[in-house]
C-alpha cells in the first residue's frame, strides 16, 4: 500500500478579487521507506500542502490518502497515521525536562505511562538528545528544539511524516544536527516528506525531489537528474574592449544572458548555459564578430543556481 496519495488536490483561501489558489491540481504519490523533499520558494504552498495532508487545513477539492486512509472521511483514523513536525520555538513546558515534555506528550498521544517512558526514550534516542534529555527544555538552542519537535512526531509511530523547514532559522551546525537526525530515520525506513527552500536539506537528505511553484507541482525527478544539471550547467563571464557582442535576453534555448555592461572602457556579459552541447557553444562563439575578447571565467553551477533555473 502506497504511504501517501494526493489526487488533484487543490485549496484555495479568501473568495472573490482576494482569493489566493494556494493548491493547484495536485497529485503526489509516496511508496512506504521514501523520502521526498519537496521545494519551493516562500509562499509556493509548501506548508498548505502539509496542513492538507495532516487534515488540519480542507483540501477544497482533491483526495488525500494516507496508508489507505482518506484524510477528509476519516479523519481521526488518518491522523493517527501521520505526524506533521511545524518547528517552531514554542508548544513545550519550558520548565521541565526534555525526557518529562516528551513522557507527557507520549502519554498525550495515548500511550500508558509505561510506554510513554520506554518509546520516549527511542525518539529521543532517535534525534540524539539522550545525553541532554535531562536538561529543561528552556536551556535548549533552537536547533535543539527543533529535534525534540520532530522526536514528538514520532512517539505514535508514524506511517508518514512530515517535517516543514526544519532547518530555518538555525546556525549551521545546529542545522547539521537536524540533518543528521533525519538523515538516521531516513535510514531506519521511516516515510518522510520534507519541506524546504534550501537546496543543501534536500540534497543531502532526499532522493526524489518535487518542486511546488505557485501551487502547482512542477517537477518530479530523482536527486540524481537535479545534480546532473548542476554539473553540466554554468555561468560564464566574459569580458573584453572594442565593439560589445550583441547580447538581450535569450540567445537560445538554454543560453541567456544574465547580466551585461561597460567594464574598465570594455564590455562584460555573463551568460547562463544550461547545458554544454555544439549548439550552445556555437551560440556562444556567435555573438562576437568584432568583439575583443580578453578574459573568460566559467563558475560551475551548484544545486542553488539550478533550482533559480527551474523555478523561473
Ligand atoms: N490562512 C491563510 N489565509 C490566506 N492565505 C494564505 C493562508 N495560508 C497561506 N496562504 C497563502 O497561500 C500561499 C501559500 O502559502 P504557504 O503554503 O504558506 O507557502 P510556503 O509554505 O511554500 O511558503 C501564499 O500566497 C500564502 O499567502
Ligand atoms: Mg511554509
């Protein structure tokens, strides 16, 4: 059985001149042990699409099932299926313990005592918080936090879950325990969908990427496809003095000029080449009959540029 199946889902908020269509014809599938990282910029609908799928938005029109289980029909038996990990700083008692937040949370979710404290004590294991699980909740850094969001989200044992942005707003390294902690439970087959506008969480931590771009799922592809974009694609910089080449906007497909003008008495283009071939190169050598050229400088692409790339 599928872990996740969304059909033509869409939702939109407000009515009239306002309204805002925050979902456009979704479909989206997960096979149980995935893990996919769906991308967009701010305000895509990333995070509506995850309050749709853990039902606490109505989808306005579209299906949704989690492990079989519609998410608008039945509601109650859906969530027990999924947990959605929002972040955020708040929704703990400060004053006590990481291990106490965790037991009460546990005991919550409707888990005995007994196994509130047993199955808290593998979640927290889960996001490496054991050796501080002892600390009150109020001395953690927010990275910290933020593990402790996503150990809660597994004390019911998940068929899905859902993490949106778990790593904005956190320093670098608190970012990395973060992707660490995913990175295990990926590894330990837990079904995630993750939510980011940060090329480097779904880089490391997926294998399949869906890019969201006003609501509608554009892309679907394997990490790999994605990188091998960022390898093949470039910016080039040239510069040189007498007649400037002839540059606006596209030269070809796949060719664009990204920013040109005057430099030092000369002229200074830089171009997008989306993938190296004869054509782009010949496109390239075209554009300056006249032109002197003096300095050439090719900047390799990363996963950052790429995704600028697909979601113009
Ligand atoms: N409760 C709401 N009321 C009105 N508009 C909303 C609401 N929630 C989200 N939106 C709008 O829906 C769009 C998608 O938002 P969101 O799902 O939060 O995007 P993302 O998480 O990708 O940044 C945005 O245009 C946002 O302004
Ligand atoms: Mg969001």
């Amino acid at each position: 059985m599928v872990a996740l199946e969304i059909v033509d889902v869409s939702r939109s908020f407000g009515r009239g001149d306002k309204a805002v269509q925050a979902l456009k014809n979704v479909d989206l599938t997960l096979e149980p042990g995935e893990t996919v990282g769906l991308l967009g910029v701010n305000g895509a609908g990333k995070t509506t699409l995850l309050k749709v799928i853990s039902t606490l938005l109505l989808p306005t029109s579209g299906t949704v099932r989690v492990a079989g289980v519609d998410v608008v029909k039945q509601t109650r038996e859906a969530r027990r299926q999924l947990s959605v990990v929002l972040g955020g700083e708040r929704g703990f008692y400060g004053r006590l313990s990481a291990r106490d937040n965790i037991r009460y949370f546990g005991i919550l979710s409707g888990l005995s005592h007994r196994a509130a404290a047993a199955r808290g004590e593998q979640v927290l294991a889960q996001v490496g918080l054991t050796e501080v699980a002892d600390r009150a909740v109020e001395t953690y850094s927010k990275g910290m936090k933020q593990r402790l969001h996503i150990a809660s989200g597994l004390l019911t044992t998940p068929k899905l879950l859902m993490l949106d942005e778990p790593t904005v707003g956190l320093d670098p390294i608190e970012a990395e325990h973060v992707r660490e902690a995913v990175a295990q439970l990926r590894d330990s087959g837990v079904t995630i969908l993750l939510t980011s506008h940060y090329m480097v969480d779904i880089e490391r931590l997926a294998r399949r990427v869906v890019i969201l771009q006003a609501g509608q799922l554009t892309h679907d592809l394997p990490l790999e496809r994605l990188l091998e974009q960022a390898t093949s694609a470039a910016e080039v910089n040239v510069s040189g003095a007498g007649v400037p080449p002839l540059t606006n906007g596209e030269v070809m497909d796949g060719v664009r000029v990204v920013r040109s003008g005057p430099l030092d008495g000369g002229w200074n283009v830089t171009f997008e080449v989306r993938d190296w071939s004869p054509a782009s190169l010949r496109a390239l050598a075209d554009l300056w009959p006249q032109a002197e050229v003096g300095d050439v400088r090719v900047l390799p692409a990363n996963l950052e540029r790429v995704f600028a790339q697909l979601t113009r």
